[in-house]
C-alpha cells in the first residue's frame, strides 16, 4: 500500500522555480509545503563553466545545489523534499503519486504549483539510442518522444543536469575530438569548455548562421571568434546519423569525434499538464496570477507560456531568473495576496572565447518570419575612447516595426543585439529589456541618458547615433 501524505501546497519540480516557489511560501506564511524533486538541484546555466574549469576549477561539483548550506532556503526544505518524480496526477481527488527509490506516496493537497521544468530535445536520428546504462528517472525528447537517458548510446551526451555534466566532464578528461550540435548559448559555451580542457571540438547548426537569439550580420563576428579559435562551424548542416566513429551528416560529411554533444535546445516537459487536462498551448496557459486553468493549480517555470511585452503574442523564454519571478507571484497568490506579472519577453548574455553577446526581444529574422515589418538599425560601438589600449570594438542593433502590425505600433522597438570584446553587455541586456517590455519607440531612446566616465565607456552616445538612423527611417 502507498505512504499517504497530506499538504498544503504541493511543489512539483526541484529546479528554480520550484525552489523558489518553495521559498516564497514559507516566506509568506504557508506553513504546510512539500516539494517533490527527482535530482540534484544545479544551476544549469553554469554546467559548461564546471566541466571547462577555467571559471570553476572545482569541476561541476561546485554547480550542485547543496539544499542544506542555501543561504536562502529554510532549513526545513530537508524534511519537506519528497524525492522521486511525480508520476500521476488527479485533479479531481486532488492527488499525485510520487515515486522514488523508497517506494511509492500518494500525496493529497489543497494547492498545486507544477514546476517540470523542460528537457533536452534530440532530433531522432539512428545512433542516438542504443545504450545499456540503469534507468536514471530523467529523460530526454528523442523527436516526440520520452527517453530515458540512460538509453543514449555510450557516445552521446547532453547538457541539463549534474549527472550530464558529471558523465561529459568524465569523456573530457580522456577523449581527444568531439562535436557539438547546436550553437545556442549551451553549445557555445560547452564547445569553449571542451576546447579549454584540450578537447578538438566542431559544431553543427542547421540553420545558416550560428546563434538563433542573433541576426545573421550579428552572429557573424561570433563566427570569426569561433574560427580565430580553430573551431569550426557546419552551417546549414542536418545530421543524418551517430556512428560509433563520430556524425554523419545529411550530405554524407563524417565527421570523426569520440563523442557527440546535442545541443539543440529543450522542450516544455507537458507530461503531468496533459494528463491533469490543464489548458496548453505552446505550454502550460496561466494568467498574470500564473494561475492554470484549474483554479487550485499554479505552474511556474520553463513548461508555462508568457506573455510577449512587444507583440502580446504567446511565447516560451525557457529563463530560470523569470521562473524565480513566477514562482514568487504564484506563491504570493496562493497566500492570498494579489500579485501579477507583467508580460515580458525572451533574452540572453554569453560569452565565447572573450566575445560578449546579448540578445533581448525579437531578432529581424524572427519578426519577418512572422510578418512583422521590421528594421534593423545597427551601430558600432567601443568600450572605452580610443586613445584607452584597453578598449574594444563592437556592434549594437536595434530591431524596430516599420508599419502597424497587431498590437505592434510603428518605430516600437522590438529587439536589441550586441557583440563586443571587453566588457559584459550584461547592464545594456538588462536596459533594453526595460525598454522593450514598456514598448517604448526608437524615439523614446532621447530620454534615455547615457553616461560618460573615460574610465568605463567611449563619450561617442550611441543612443544618437540609432536615433539619428531612426529620424531619417520615419522622415522626422
């Protein structure tokens, strides 16, 4: 017979969201909370950074979460963490069974905040699976379907949690070629890490360019980094096959590597949504109380579909510091305080071999995809005055509608890029962000002030500089 446990809230999730969610109960007085957990908590973000050691000589160990020394946490997460993963769930008895190593709980609750998170999604081509290894209880979508891991072939691997990093620092340490496929953020990085530990490294990108979150002239200069690096990239490549020589592509290019990373985004886990019945599009469907559509129901994270500021159009940013931001609305309403968030939209930093790059909002390839009329107005930029040895070259854009397209209203900025050596774009992301969410036009941008100190940045004003590109663009 099932342990029977009785709660609260229930927390379905053990990565950020459901941490914080978590957290903010506790902090808001809800004494009665369980979480349910199937692995160690990392900070995913940082597992390329332990497995280069350059940033973290510790390895990926220092990435791992230790619930007991959080700073943040209370302390009596340790006895409220239900480890296992929650395997069924009904609505209507307000029930979830929760297996784990020690057998199996049904678990009753008034609240329910699901934080599942997504998972790695693979192209399913032969060669992926093959493997023998234990069942892990953490999956991967090979196409449409759920995988465990421990049936990717001995010569695959991913990046999402511990175990991944712990599995691709071991191949790091003793094999002498890999390839990466995909060239977002987690690919960049994990090639560099790879390289950095001495590993000959390729990427493989479907689409022309590298950096889906850059325009191509934007993701250009990344490509030059990548190569000055003798990292080369396959544009417009589709894998045909793993072998156990390395990655065939469509073209019937071998590409001999003792191990294939894909990198090639992840997806919504929507496997308890759908069997609650919970309203789903491109994820789970909340409201600015991120509030399902069953009113005892809350869901936060990764799997939950936002609002985007720009275009109000439904949108996933797969970002763990906006899951921390629903976590604390979801648990501010199930307290009964009313909290909402506003609509956002999707961004990015990173770094590869000392080329920063950001990305917030829409890309121009992206807007036109969809029928937005757009522009982009691009301006070079530099880290300090010339005359300063230390500064460095690089690049602003600046993605804005041209006509009314929807809720979309003429000059509204809708992205921002950058590339620069130097100095981290992180500030200039977080700026335009706050731009880009108050739908502010290109020429808004004359009230926003740019502050000179020889020791921190050039006195050129590239506000003006776009301005003056955008007064010419609308005749004014």
């Amino acid at each position: 017979m099932d342990e029977r446990v009785k709660t609260d809230v229930l927390v379905v999730g053990g990565g950020p969201g459901g941490r914080v969610s978590y957290m903010a109960l506790k902090q808001f007085g809800m004494a009665d909370v369980k979480m349910v957990a199937n692995e160690e908590p990392t900070v995913i973000c940082s597992l390329p950074y332990g497995i280069g050691r350059r940033l973290v000589p510790e390895g990926p160990e220092a990435v791992v979460v230790d619930l007991s020394k959080s700073h943040r946490l209370p302390p009596t997460i340790l006895q409220d963490v239900l480890q296992g993963n929650c395997v069924e769930l009904d609505l209507d008895r307000r029930e979830a069974v929760v297996q784990g190593k020690g057998g199996r709980k049904t678990v009753t609750f008034e609240h329910l905040v699901l934080a599942p998170g997504a998972v790695p999604w693979i192209p399913p081509v032969d060669g992926v699976l093959g493997g023998k290894g234990a069942e892990t209880g953490t999956g991967i979508l090979y196409g449409d379907e759920w995988v465990d891991k421990g049936r990717l072939a001995e010569n695959v691997f991913v990046l999402r949690g511990a175990n991944d990093a712990r599995r691709l620092d071991a191949f790091a340490s003793k094999r002498e070629k890999a390839v990466v496929v995909g060239t977002g953020a987690i690919g960049l990085e994990t090639a560099e890490a790879l390289a950095d530990r001495g590993v000959s490294v390729v990427l493989v990108e479907a689409l022309p360019h590298a950096v889906a979150a850059l325009d191509g002239d934007m993701a250009l200069r990344l490509e030059e980094r990548l190569a000055a690096r003798n990292v080369k990239v396959f544009k417009s490549a589709r894998v045909d096959r793993v072998l156990p020589e390395g990655l065939k592509l469509e073209d019937g290019t071998l590409l001999e590597a003792d191990g294939i990373v894909f990198a090639t985004g992840v997806r919504p886990d929507l496997r308890l949504a759908k069997q609650a019945g919970l309203f789903i599009e491109k994820g789970i469907r909340v409201d600015s109380r991120m509030q399902t559509s069953h009113p005892r129901v809350f869901a936060v994270g990764d799997a939950v579909q936002v609002t985007d500021a720009g275009t109000g159009v439904g949108i996933l940013p797969l970002i763990g510091t906006l899951a921390m931001r629903q976590a604390m609305v979801a648990a501010a309403n199930i307290a009964g305080r009313q909290m909402d968030l506003s609509p956002v939209t999707a961004w990015g930093v990173s770094e590869i071999f000392g080329l920063h790059w950001g990305s917030v909002g829409w890309t121009e390839e992206m807007a036109t995809r969809v029928g937005i009329p757009v522009a982009g107005l691009s301006q070079p930029v530099r880290t300090r005055d010339p005359f300063m040895p230390e500064g460095r070259e690089g690049a602003w854009k600046l993605v804005v509608a041209t006509a009314p397209h929807g809720s979309v209203k003429p000059g509204q900025i809708l992205g921002f890029q950058v590339v620069q050596d130097g100095d981290s774009p992180l500030f200039l992301a977080e700026r335009f962000l706050d731009i880009i969410a108050r739908r502010e036009t290109v020429t808004d941008l004359f009230a926003h002030y740019f502050i000179h100190s020889p020791a921190h940045n050039a006195v050129d004003d590239p506000y003006l500089g776009i301005l003056g590109q955008a007064m010419r663009m609308f005749g004014q």
